[in-house]
C-alpha cells in the first residue's frame, strides 16, 4: 500500500514538475495543483504503519491523526493560493488577451542595448536604450 | 507575561478584520492600522528588553505542553528581529497614507498589510515547523495581493512569477516537512534539535541542504535569487520597500534559525554556505551595476546583501553570526529608507529611469540628503551603520581565517558604492528635469509630500542611531548569537527539560 502511494507522489511529482516548466499559465496552474497533491499525499504517507492510540485506551489500531491534521490544513492554503493563480491568469487574459508568462522585458531590453553597444560603437552619444523603450511603449501602452 | 507574545500576531489579525469591517472609512481604517502597528511596536521594544534581561518567552498554544502544542518563542534573536520589523512597518504604513496611490485607491490595502505583518510576526515567534510553513503562508498570501494590488500589465506579470515560485516553494517546504515527521515523529524545532541528531548520515544532509533550498528560494540566495529582481520593482513603492526590507529577511532569519537549531554542529554545510554568499554578493552587485532603473539596481542590491548575512551564518562563530545579526538590522532600515527614497524620486521625477531624470539635489536638497545617508551607509562609508555592520563582519572573517570570502565582501562593497554613484549621478545632479524634459514636481516647504519625507527621513535618522547605539547592539548581539549557537539552552526553556 505505502509503496503503491510512494509510486503516485513520485509520479505527482514529475508530472507537476513539467507542467510548471510550461509557459502557458494555465498549464502552471494545473503543475502548480498536481505538486501540491504530491506534498500532501506525502505528509499522508509520513503518518506510518497503523499503531497504538494516543489518548485513548489499549482498543485496535489507530492511524496516527496529526498528519493528517497537517495535510488538511496545507490543502486549504494550497487550494486557496491556486484560486488566486487562477484570477491571476484570468486577470491576465483580460489585460492582454494572453496567459503566456512572459520574460522580464527590462532584461530584454538591457540585453538588447548590450547588442546595440557592439553595433554602433562609432555613435556613442545616441541612447540606443531609451529609444528601445520609447518603441515598446509605444506597442503596449 | 509570557502569554503576552501571542499579541503581536493576534493583534494585527484583529485589526485586519476591523479594517474590513470600516471599509468604508479610509480614516477610520488608517487610525486602527496605525493605532495596531504603534501597539506591535511598543509591545515588541518591550519585549527585546525584557528577553535580554529575563531570559527566553516561552508560551504554549492551547496549553498543551510542548512538543505536542504549537509552541511560541521569543529568544533574543526572535525578538529584535520582531521590534525592527515593526518599526520598519509602521513607517512604511505611514508612508503610504501620505502617498496615497495604492493606499487611498484600494479598500483591500489596510487589511492585507496588517495581515502581512501578522505573519512576517508569526514566522519570527514560531517554535514549531509546521506553524512556521503556515506562517510564512499567511505572510505570502498578503504579500501576492499586496504585489498585484493596482492589476495593471506589468504586475500582473511580474506577480505571475513571484507566485509560482514561492508556491514552489512552498511544495518542497511541505515535502521536507514530511520527510522530517516521516524520521523523526515530531515538527516541534526544539524537539527536532535532539532527534535530527540521531538520524543517520544521508537523511540529515538531505534535509539540511532540502531546508537551505526552501528558505534560499525566499531569502533569494545565489541559484534562486532571479525572481527577485523581477516581480519587485513593479510594486507600489510602500509595498515594494516592505517586501524589500523584510520578506527576504524572513527567509535569512528560516535560514539561521534551522542551521542553527536544527542541523547538528558536525553537519553544517559552512564551507557550501560561503561559496553561495560570496556568489549571491557578486551576481547581486553586478546586476545592480548593469541596471538603469533606481528600482531595479536596489533590487539587485537586496541579492548582494543578502550575501553578507548568509556569510556570517557560514562562518559558524560567535562573532561571524553576531556580525550577521548587527548586517540584517542596520540592513532592514537602510534598504527600505532607500526604496521609500526611490519612491520620492518617482514621485518628483514621474518615472525612475535614470537616464530620463536629473538635478533633483538643486531642486529638493532634503530628499538628496535622505538619500545620500542610507546609500553610503549601504556601500559601508565610515560614519554610517553600514560600516560598523561590515567591520563586524570582515573582522569575524579574518579571525576565522576565511580571506577569500572577506576579499569579495570588500570589492563588492566598493562595486556597491559606484552603483550607488551611478544612481546619485543620474537622478540628483545635471540639469533639473523630470520625465520627457518635464518640469520636477515640487510642493510644499519640503518639496515632496510632507508625511511620506518624514517617513523616510525617520528611518534615515534611525540608521543613524544604529551606528551610534553600535557598541551595546553589538554586545546584544553576541548574546543572542551565543543563543543560536548553544542551541541546548533553547531546547530547555521550550521543552523544560
């Protein structure tokens, strides 16, 4: 049973970690769900082997509660967190029509200006950078 | 008495639904988030003086003895980091009111920054593993609204990033977590400290290096610093000098506390710890240095501090660790008086672009001057915080025979003073300007919004006092650092055995 359950967190696992790796948010969302199970079902599996209660007398065997009690409470804070990605993502859709997480542009741009530096080397004085940016300001208001 | 340290949480969670309630109110709802945040503050300051004379707070949730209840702790190191933060938090708030953008256009702002105080308190005050994941989750969870507050292109993107990867985060947390009860039956940390011990070889290392990972992608330590830079310029200034000034630190202060506590003395990864410092300083600097937004070349320079501290940690002595304790103080002001002053710029300049601002010193004297004191205190110039922080530092490393290390903490000080020329240069001398040739905004006697410079220039006065209170801050330090390191003392007071 327990090596059933190790099998699915690593599965779980793997499975979440390519989904975050994607660029569409959706996609992320949905990794970001699966790694979120992977944890939980293994704070599940760290209860162990079935065993003596701890309150109440000497009657069968109990599963040990706290896990549990942990699992519960980080699947709440997951679930609440993926709610938030989700109208983030919806945010997104609706700013740009788009849910692809995109690259830090001031990165970009100051890769950009390091090209141009080489380019125009003779034109020092033309601020190859500001004029990149006035450009993508003037494509996304 | 030892009850008493629950407030510092109970109390912002308090405000918050009280802000939520008087919604309706803008000045209602500033009375009662300045009204808490002045109570956290004079209850915190209280605290620090009480632990450093009466010893360890300890006190049991639910009154459940440890390890089986959620234990609260206020050693000395827990308790300074808890009054800064909410010193740092109250002028931040103030700030904010004055600036009034995301403040005055927000309902939501007054509840979601008391909750994020709320939790940056719990983290510094919690003695159980799991509470501490939930903390931090309390306190990110404010933190990604607070992040995305106006929902405008920009921050919806950079919030996109900085969600996923603290989520990730947080996953691996949650997987150490249940590696750790899996080996150990117990999140207790005090009650962790003797178990770990036991363990056998491979599984201790896992879990010391699987808890560096987790508390590094927060701290943004050398590998995992990149979403740093990123999602934080973009921020409402208040905001961004919030998370600037604590939300990493909350990570460092993880960092020290479970390499401290949790990993035995013989399992320490020092050596691991400070190649990743001396790197974290060294990408952090050159980031900076290559960026031509005020924002964004402080962005970096959170990264490059953040190699201080964890130097000190690596040193793994008395002085190394007392040296790191003085750096993150003198560091929380100092960065978010600089971020309050780079919010000024903008204000006044329109944008904070380097290249499209110029001659704010002819036009607005106090705010260069506000800006000059935390910026060389930052690089490490004599008279200021940052120096003696630094000293304490560099001499920690010399006696512990660390040359490499303390070599780079000095060039990437010097790298951090001509970062901050550059910024001196573009934004406070030329020709006065603002934005496309536009006029400087100036207003009022102080040329900028009256409450948001005092803010700032209260921090500004309070790093200045650091350096004049260095001696006894020092010495508290190397008490609380002596805590840290002979973790059998807090081990009894949690567990009275």
């Amino acid at each position: 049973m327990s090596l059933l359950l190790a099998f699915c967190t690593a599965t779980l696992f793997s499975l979440g970690t390519y989904l975050v790796l994607q660029r569409r948010l959706s996609r992320i969302v949905i990794g970001v769900g699966l790694l979120g199970h992977g944890a939980n079902l293994m704070l599940m599996l760290s209860a162990g082997e079935r065993g003596r209660p701890v309150f109440i007398g000497d009657e069968g065997d109990f599963t040990d509660p706290l896990p549990q009690a942990l699992a519960l409470t980080a699947i709440v804070i997951t679930f609440g967190v993926t709610i938030f990605l989700l109208a983030l993502a919806y945010r997104s859709w609706v700013v740009s029509h788009d849910d692809e997480v995109e690259d830090d542009v001031e990165d970009r741009l100051i890769a950009a200006r390091l090209e141009a530096d080489r380019a125009t080397e003779e034109n020092d004085d033309h601020d190859v950078y500001d004029d990149e940016h006035d450009q993508l300001d003037g494509v996304q208001p | 008495m030892n009850d008493l340290i629950i407030l510092p949480v109970a109390l912002p969670l308090l405000g918050a639904g009280v802000c939520i309630l008087v919604g309706r109110s803008r000045t209602a709802q500033r009375v009662v988030s300045i009204t808490t945040l002045v109570a956290v503050v004079v209850l915190s300051v209280w605290m620090v003086l009480d632990v450093d004379a009466n010893g360890t707070l300890v006190t049991q949730a639910g009154g459940w003895q440890a390890p089986i209840g959620i234990t609260l702790v206020a050693d000395r190191f827990a308790a300074m980091m808890l009054a800064i933060s909410a010193i740092v938090l109250l002028a931040v708030l103030v700030y904010a009111v004055g600036q009034r953008d995301a403040e005055g256009t927000h309902v939501g702002f007054h509840p979601v920054y008391l909750v994020l105080s709320a939790g940056v308190a719990s983290s510094f005050l919690t003695g159980d593993l799991f509470n501490l994941f939930v903390s931090f989750e309390v306190m990110l969870t404010a933190s990604y609204v607070l992040i995305t507050l106006g929902g405008t292109k920009a921050q919806v993107r950079a919030g996109m990033t900085y969600v996923v990867i603290s989520l990730l985060a947080s996953t691996l947390f949650l997987a150490a977590l249940a590696i750790t009860y899996m080996a150990t039956g117990t999140v207790n940390m005090a009650d962790l400290s003797g178990r770990i011990a036991e363990l056998p070889e491979g599984l201790r290392s896992a879990l010391g290096l699987l808890l560096i990972v987790v508390f590094g992608v927060k701290a943004a330590l050398f590998p995992l610093y990149f979403w740093l830079p990123d999602s934080y310029p973009t921020a409402p200034s208040p905001v961004t000098a919030v998370f600037a000034g604590l939300l990493t630190k909350v990570g460092v202060y993880a960092i020290i506390r479970s390499q401290t506590l949790l990993i035995p003395a013989a399992d320490r990864a020092g050596t691991v710890l400070l190649v990743v410092a001396a790197l974290t300083m060294l990408v952090g600097v050159f980031g900076a240095i290559s960026q031509n937004d005020v924002k964004r070349v402080l962005s970096f320079h959170i990264v490059s501090q953040i190699g201080y501290m964890i130097m000190g940690l690596g040193l793994f002595t008395i002085a190394g660790l007392a040296g790191a304790l003085l750096y993150i103080i003198h560091h929380i002001i100092v960065k978010t008086t600089l971020f309050l002053t780079a919010g000024l710029i903008e204000h006044t300049g329109r944008t904070g672009r380097l290249a499209r601002i110029g001659g704010i010193a002819r036009k607005l004297p106090i705010l260069a001057a506000v800006f000059l004191i935390p910026a060389l205190s930052l690089a490490g110039i004599p008279p200021f915080s940052g120096f003696v922080a630094k000293l304490a530092l560099v001499s920690a490393g010399l006696d512990a025979g660390e040359y490499v290390v303390v070599g780079i903490s000095l060039v990437v000080s010097l790298l951090t003073l001509f970062s901050m020329t550059k910024i001196w240069a573009g934004a406070f001398w030329g020709e006065s300007h603002g934005d496309d040739g536009q006029e400087l905004i100036v207003e009022g006697r102080l040329g900028t919004p009256r409450t948001m410079t005092l803010a700032t220039a209260s921090l500004a006065a309070l790093s200045i006092a650091i350096a004049i209170a260095s001696g006894p801050l020092y010495r508290f330090s190397e008490r609380a650092a002596e805590d840290l390191l002979h973790p059998a003392r807090y081990v009894m007071e949690v567990l009275g055995r």
